[in-house]
C-alpha cells in the first residue's frame, strides 16, 4: 500500500499563500489554463487544487513529460550496471551498421538523452504514432549529418530508442522494470504507457499520470535519487540530470537541457507539450507536480512560476498567515474551467426527436451526424470510418460520459477507442448550436458549432490547441 504524502500549510513550510495566489492569477491572466497541480514543500503538500472537470484521481496525458521515465528507466540500468553512456548505439543495433557513415557510428547513449545524436531532423511522437511498422526502422531511415554530440537538436525518436536499449538489456520494457524497481517504493502505482508495434514503451511520449505522480517523481530528483532516506538512483546519474555534474557544453542561445531537466533560473523543470510537468526548486526544497493546457509553457519555460512564486519567496521573509491559506484554499475549491451557458431565449430551430444528416463528400471520413434533442441535453453522433461515435451535451449544464469520438487529427494524433469526456451545449441564436468538449485525459478541448439551414447542417470543429491544424474543413449533411 503506498503511503501517503504529509499534509501542510504554506505558513507552517515557510511559505507565504499569498503568492501562490498571486500565481494562480496570472496563471489565469495569461491564458495558461491550469487543469491540476501539486505543491510540496519539505516533502510536505502545502497545496493541491484541480479545475474541474479535471480531478486528482483522472489520469492526464503527458506527452514528452514521459521522457523523464524513460531516463529514470535507463538511469536504473545504469545504476545496475547495465548500461554506460559512452556505449555506442550500434552496439545495440548491429543491423544498421553496413553503410553507416562516421557520424552514426560515433551516436553514443548519452548524445540520445541530451538530444544531440546528429541526425537531419527530429522526430515527434505525432509522426509516430499512425504508423504501424518498425519504429525503429524509422529512426535509422533519418540521415546522419553531423558528428553526434556537437548540436541540439530535440527529438522524441531519440528516447525512443533509448527505450529499446533498455528492454534489450533488461528484458523488460521501461514500464516493466520501473514497476519491478522504483516506481512502487516512490508510492506511484499502475498506469498506461503507450507502446509501439514492437511492443517497446514509446519512450517520448505516451504516459498518463496523476498530478500527485509527477510530483512524487519530481521529490525522487530534488532528494538525490533517495525516497525515505532509501537510495534509489545513482547520486552520480541524479547529479548528470540535472546538470550539476558534467554539464553538456552550450552553443549561443541554447537552453540549459541536461537529461529532460531544463535549467533556468531557480528551477529545474522536466516538461511534457502544453504545460504538463514537474519543476523542483532545491533552493525553497520545493516540488511542483502540474498538468496544463499552456502551450507556450508560460508556467516553467515562460517563467511565471520564477517571477511570481521563486523570486518573491526568496525575498520575501515568512508573515504571519492573516487569513491567506483559507483565501488560498477556497480559492482551490472554486476552480473550474466550466463555463456556464445560457441559451438564446427565443423558440429553438429544433424540436425534441432525432434527426440523420448524410454527407454525400464524407469529409474527413464522416458519412453521418445524428442529433437526438431531448429537454435537458443533445446527443450528438458521428459516424465516420471509426465507426460510431457519440457525445452527450447537457443542455446550458455539463454532463460526464465517455467517447469514442474520432480526434487524432485535432489531438496531436492521440486516438483513444474511450475516453472521459465533460460536455456541454447552447443555443447561440435560433439556427446556430455550440457545443463544448472537454477532456478530462487531455489537454484538448474540442468547439463545435452547427448551423441549421432546412434539410441541411454545417458542422465546424476546432481545438485549443495542437502541434498540427488546429480546426477541420467544414462538414455539410443533408436529411
């Protein structure tokens, strides 16, 4: 059974809750919507607040954040003597050895965790994930071009790789032998991490966790590589992460990597795309678990948690508490990104029953939209080459259910066949329906809009965010 983290208040760690406050409004200020976070001082929780629909207990995609499992797997082998980081890659791999040229023979492991192996390109986990054949084929299919080591270049088909030298080493893959050595001592329990069709852990990307997860990983660094005054870690490999020990020399403008553990400032901060992350602050012995959809990472890389957390708190000495922790922690208990709706007043276009739209182009694969309207919510179907797909709306109300519903193209190419979502509808005028979509799972938030002209709908889809398009080509049905 893992044990519990310790509770605290921010006064009695030292820590002034006002300016927690202060971060989390201009978290809000800036647009950086926060879905859950974590903080622990003294290996204590001081704070901890989620904006609903998102909770503790719902597991959030990571994205690159999973790059710091795949280094603590390969910090493991390396503890165990399994693995140096001068071993070349080729070792590994001898059936890509004919042909190669001097730069992908000299590819160590070490140039593979500081993202400096060489290659023409990078690689992204969106690339990766629709394909169903080798992936380590892809990666050796992307040229050499450079001497390894020399130049940053970042690039999740890298970690991959690193993936597949562990499983080699240990046969296991990097979840297998998290769980069978570390994982289970930090109190972090089962979760999912996406495989490829080889069936090695994706290595860049795929994990899902709970913000109390990232936060625990991130306590296992700040300690050394010690949970509970148990050594877990190399305290040489903690110390190569974080950069303290044989920093990796930087050209102008780059920023201060390591092993996934950016340096800037006061923090260290291990990051996954959209805001996902942990950031330590050894300085304040401070660890900040947090799930986001920040897509320009104003919280760590942007700095707001150095100028309105860091910065302040080591200036500031500790005051009195004069009424600010209960400030803080209502102000945790309200948040939530669920609008609230009201529907146009006058006669909606549409009454209660079900109504079938065709699209003759099947654009993006739909060949049908479905609408049932009952009083109190919309079900909306669409049936496309996935099959069928169906999302409940609570009418001017949010209603939770799960989905099928088709999204890789708006979702960084993530496809669940089920996932939570949170949904809710409006009448914008009499013709035109808004429809919102949460995804308690995900970073992404989906808009719909369907305007009603006679026999027939138009349906536009967009998305907060994404690494690619970020809205689909309109869809026209017709009764």
């Amino acid at each position: 059974m893992k044990k519990e983290l310790v509770r605290s208040s921010p006064e009695e760690e030292g820590i002034d809750s006002g300016l927690i406050i202060d971060f989390l409004n201009e978290m809000e200020k800036a647009g950086a919507e926060l879905h859950g976070i974590m903080i622990a001082v003294n290996q204590k929780v001081v704070f901890e607040a989620y904006n609903a629909p998102y909770r503790a207990d719902i597991p959030h995609i990571l994205h690159s954040y999973t790059k710091t499992f795949t280094n603590t797997a390969a910090a493991l082998a390396y503890t165990n003597g399994l693995i140096r980081l001068e071993d070349k890659v080729l070792d590994y791999f001898p059936q890509y050895a004919d042909g190669a040229n001097e730069y992908l023979k000299a590819l160590t492991l070490r140039d593979l965790i500081t993202m400096r192996s060489g290659q023409e390109r990078g690689i992204g986990g969106n690339e990766w994930r629709p394909l169903s054949t080798s992936w380590v084929d892809a990666y050796f299919q992307v040229p050499w071009v450079e001497m390894p080591g020399k130049r940053f270049l970042y690039s999740s088909g890298n970690s991959y790789i690193l993936s597949a030298v562990v499983q080699k080493v240990t046969g296991k893959t990097c979840y297998e032998y998290l769980q069978e050595h570390l994982l289970p001592e930090i109190g972090i329990g089962e979760f999912t991490w996406q495989t490829s069709p080889e069936g090695i852990c994706s290595g860049g990307n795929g994990i899902s966790l709970c913000v109390e997860d990232m936060t625990r990983l991130g306590m296992l660094y700040l300690n050394g590589g010690k949970w509970n005054g148990r050594r877990l870690l190399s305290p040489e490999w903690v110390d190569m992460a974080l950069g303290i020990k044989n920093p990796v020399e930087l050209s102008e403008g780059e920023t201060e990597y390591n092993f996934h553990w950016e340096h800037t400032g006061d923090i260290w901060a291990a990051t996954g795309m959209f805001g996902q992350g942990s950031v330590i602050i050894p300085k304040l012995n401070m660890v900040i678990g947090m799930t986001a959809a920040d897509s320009r990472y104003m919280a760590t890389k942007g700095g707001l948690i150095q100028k309105n957390l860091v910065s302040p708190m080591l200036k500031r000495k500790n005051e009195a508490d004069n009424g600010k922790w209960e400030i803080l922690k209502n102000k945790g208990f309200r948040m939530t990104l669920e609008g609230k709706y009201r529907s146009f007043p006058e006669e909606k276009f549409y009454e209660s029953g079900r109504h079938v739209y065709r699209v003759p182009d099947e654009t993006d694969g739909i060949k049908k939209i479905i609408l049932e309207f009952h009083e109190n919510q919309i079900i909306f179907s669409m049936e496309d080459h996935r099959g069928l797909h169906t999302v409940t709306c609570g009418l001017d109300h949010w209603i939770s259910s799960s989905t099928s519903m088709t999204g890789a193209y708006l979702h960084h190419q993530y496809e669940m066949d089920e996932l939570k979502v949170c949904a809710a509808a409006y009448w914008e005028t009499k013709y035109l329906l808004m429809m919102e979509w949460r995804y308690p799972e995900m970073a992404f938030c989906d808009h719909v809009k369907l305007e009603f002209s006679h026999e027939e709908i138009r349906m536009k889809r967009w998305v907060n965010m994404n690494s690619e398009a970020m809205e689909r080509p309109e869809v026209k049905g017709r009764k």
